[in-house]
C-alpha cells in the first residue's frame, strides 16, 4: 500500500468526517489526542492515544507504525491539532488530519457524553 499523496487527504476534517473515518472497521487508523496528560483526564475519545504536543518530536517514532495510515489529530479546539498536523506532513506522515473544532467540536456534534470544558 502506497502513502497518499498530500493533496488527497484534507489537512482538517470535520467531527463527522473523522466519526465516518473511525467507523470504517477495514481501514486501520490512529486517533491522536495532542493535549496535556490533565486535559486528556478532564474529556477523552475512548480509544485515542495521547501524544502532547509538547513531547511530539522526542516520541515521534512512536507513530512510524502508522506512517501511510489515517491519522486523526485532535486537541481542544483545533489549534494545536493543526500545528502538529502540518509537523507530520512535513516529516511524510501525509495521511494525517487534524479534526477542526477540536474534541469540544466532538462533543457538540457526534458525542454529547465528552465533557465540555
């Protein structure tokens, strides 16, 4: 399986876009919650693993296992997301995505159990 091309993975995806990407039960993907370990205490999407932004670049091999695969980025409300999205682009993850609005954009639109915060 070849790694897409930039230009065919959308660099932000909606709380929709992402929930439909991580339902697909025949495409392996990771949920990358980038927030600080309290954040991820206060309000988490079941399954995501917490890599904060902070530590990216010291745990990047972590995600090699995942270069070529869906990568779902998410923090509070897409900003940091979004910094850490283009970070991994630029280093040939190209099929990583940031979720727009973040997990408070989660909770208003796919799951009303996650905490607001």
């Amino acid at each position: 399986m070849s790694a897409p091309r930039p230009d065919e993975v959308p660099l932000e995806i909606s709380p929709p876009e992402a929930a439909a990407i991580l339902a697909a039960p025949t495409e392996p993907w990771l949920l990358l919650d980038c927030r600080t370990p309290e954040e991820h205490a206060t309000a988490r999407i079941e399954g995501a693993m917490l890599l904060p932004m902070q530590e990216i670049a010291a745990r990047v091999g972590e995600l090699e296992a995942w270069r070529g695969r869906t990568i779902v980025v998410h923090c509070h409300h897409g900003v940091r997301s979004l910094r850490v999205t283009q970070w991994l682009r630029e280093r040939g993850f190209a099929s990583a995505t940031s979720l727009r609005g973040g997990i408070n954009a989660w909770s208003a639109e796919v799951d009303p159990t996650v905490p607001v915060y």
